[in-house]
C-alpha cells in the first residue's frame, strides 16, 4: 500500500503494457500532480502534496492507453471529437488476515482510481474540443481520485492517525493534473 505518488497514479492502472503497445502514439508528457483533496490523512499509502512522472498515451482500436514511466499500463475511454478520457480502475487489497481463533473477520480495502481529462492541441491554441485525426496533441488537465473503503470485514484497525490508517473510511485523495508534451 506504501507507494510514491507516481506508482499510486500507475495503479490506477492495470494491465502490462510498455512503450511498444500497437496503435497510434499520442506523445510522452510531463505530468505535474498536486494534490487538491485528503479525506484519507496523509499516513495512508504516503501521499505526497506534488508529484511529477511521464506518462506515454497511445490509441489502440479506439482505446487509450495510459502508461507511466516505469509502471503498469491501463486502458479507457478516449472521446476524439470532444478530446476528453476516462480511465478508471478498481482493486480490492487484504490489509488483515480473518483471524478464526479471535472471531475476527479481516479487512478487504476496495480502492477506485478514476482520471478524467481534456486534451489541449496546437490546431485549437489549448481548446480541449473537436480533436481529429492528425492533430497534435500538446498537453492535457486531468483530475485522478483516489477512493478507499471497506469491501468485506472490518477494517476499523485502519483508522486513526498511524501509519498506514486512514482518517474515515470511505475516505478520498485527489490530484489535479498539468501536462505537457515532452516527446513523440
């Protein structure tokens, strides 16, 4: 659970996928992450307040294809005409073992990771609507959040102000993106 910001927004992402997918390739961006909400507390997974990671975005068959440098690649929705995506991701982690003999039922944490974004390009000056084919695509804004709550048993051993707890569960973390292109 313990991860930089840029593995955390990489998690968001599932898949296996590397600089060589198939398809379009829409750049390399630099992506600035700052962190605007934290309902969680900052001991949980290590949030930082600002993060900075690339990013590759690639197009296969209509999909998108998100993959940071150095992690795990995820697929979403990518509207060419409207120049938006969607990338959401869910994941379930055990964080404590059922323990019989004590009748205790464990932890499962649920977390969902959703990114919403618009795309800026050269042919509209940083207007984030009607991206066609050929178009060169600059940067984009995005905002990832990050959500955690319990799916099964009892996870209130999470809360408090330790390492690893959280504040409140459900709770939620978000970063506003900022991004520029730095490569093909």
């Amino acid at each position: 659970m313990r991860r930089a910001l840029g593995l955390l927004l990489s998690t968001v992402l599932l898949g296996g996928c590397d600089d060589a997918t198939e398809g379009e390739r829409l750049g390399v961006y630099s992506v600035i992450a700052t962190r605007t909400q934290d309902t969680c507390g900052s001991q949980l997974s290590g949030k930082v307040q600002r993060a900075q990671f690339n990013v590759v975005l690639s197009l296969r068959q209509g999909v998108l294809q998100w993959t940071p440098a150095g992690a795990n690649a995820a697929s979403g929705t990518y509207n060419v005409f409207q120049g938006t995506f969607r990338i959401a991701v869910e994941a379930s982690t055990q964080m404590i073992a059922p323990d019989r003999r004590r009748e205790f039922p464990g932890c499962v944490l649920r977390r969902v990771d959703v990114i919403e974004g618009a795309v800026t390009s050269s042919a509209d000056a940083g207007a984030m609507a009607n991206v066609d084919a050929g178009t060169v695509l600059t940067g984009f804004q995005a905002q990832e959040t990050i959500a955690y709550g319990t799916e099964s048993g009892d996870c209130s051993p999470l809360i408090g102000v330790g390492g690893g707890q959280a504040f409140a569960l459900p709770c939620t973390v978000g970063y506003r993106m900022e991004a520029t292109r730095v490569g093909p």
